[in-house]
C-alpha cells in the first residue's frame, strides 16, 4: 500500500487482532481519558476493543481495516466501514465511515496521520464512495483541526455513549474527487 523509511501501510489481517485491540484501547485510552471517568472507560475498552472484536471487524467483508507498521508493531489505524447507518446530515451521495483513526502519540507530527489519510481517501474511492463521513468528539480539538486540513466540515452531532456518559460527536464530511 504505502510505505515511507519508518513505517508502511497496508490492510489489516486477522493475525493482527490482538496487537491491534492493544493499540485500539491504548489509543483511545490515551485520548480520552482526562475527561472519561474510570468505570465508563474500563466497559468502554472491554466492549469495543477486545481481541475477538477486532477479530471479528477484521473478518468483516464491510470493514476496511488499515494498520500502520513500523519495525513489525502497530503504530497507528484506520477504519472505513461501509454499508451502516448514515445519520440524515450525511449527503447520500455514495457515502463511507471513517469510523475510526488514531495515530500511537509518540508517532504524533511523524507523516503516519496524513500517509493513514492517504490511503484512507485512496481505499474510498475504491469502494466507489462519494463522500467521506465521520463523527468526532466535539472537545477533540485536535483531531477536528486535522479533518478540517483535509477538507472535512461540519454538518451536525450525534450522541456518543462512551460507557454511561452520553457525549456529543460533531459529524463532518467531504466529498471525494474522482
């Protein structure tokens, strides 16, 4: 896929479950866990980043899971989900989630988000997509300055439910060019 002198891009296997529900957990751990309580995180994890669950979104023919290596261990991921639930803001031009996208920090302003990114939009336009949706965590700051540099905009919240704290998630799209 893509490949840079430190790290390379390529689709994710089911042999990658179990380094990629340590890197899933670690991550949005790492994200989130200043304004998460305890418990709320703790059933979070176990309930969306297990091994058999990723496992299972591994194997799942409507999810394209893209890892980021580097000298044999996971450093960053993404996943594109097709075929679900689009919220009504969504424009219903042939749309793909952008379900999930995190980067391990200490690769943070190393290339690996925007080469993810790439490859991201390149697999889209694959699967024939039009228009690249996803939700964010409105105090994400960060990441919502990141979608915005790629052309991403605002076009509505949906409610996220991080354990039992009901937070809001911007939703954000762009349309993909042939």
């Amino acid at each position: 896929m893509t490949a840079s002198p430190t790290f390379r891009i390529r689709r994710g296997t089911p042999r990658d479950a179990a380094a990629l529900a340590a890197l899933a957990a670690r991550t949005f751990h790492e994200t989130f866990v200043e304004h998460t309580a305890p418990d709320d995180m703790t059933r979070f994890l176990a309930a969306t980043y297990g091994e058999a669950q990723q496992r299972r979104e591994l194997e799942d023919d409507a999810i394209v899971t893209l890892v980021a290596e580097a000298e044999g261990a996971l450093i960053g991921y993404a996943q594109l989900k097709s075929g679900g639930e689009v919220p009504n803001c969504v424009p219903e031009e042939l749309p793909i989630e952008l379900a999930r996208f995190y980067v391990d920090r200490q690769w943070h302003g190393g290339g690996v988000a925007q080469a993810l990114m790439n490859v991201v939009e390149q697999e889209a336009r694959t699967a024939a997509a039009r228009t690249l949706w996803l939700g964010v965590w409105e105090r994400n700051h960060r990441a919502i300055a990141f979608y915005a540099k790629h052309g991403f905009r605002r076009i509505g919240a949906h409610p996220f439910l991080v354990g039992s704290d009901l937070q809001t998630d911007d939703l954000m799209a762009r349309t993909l060019e042939g």
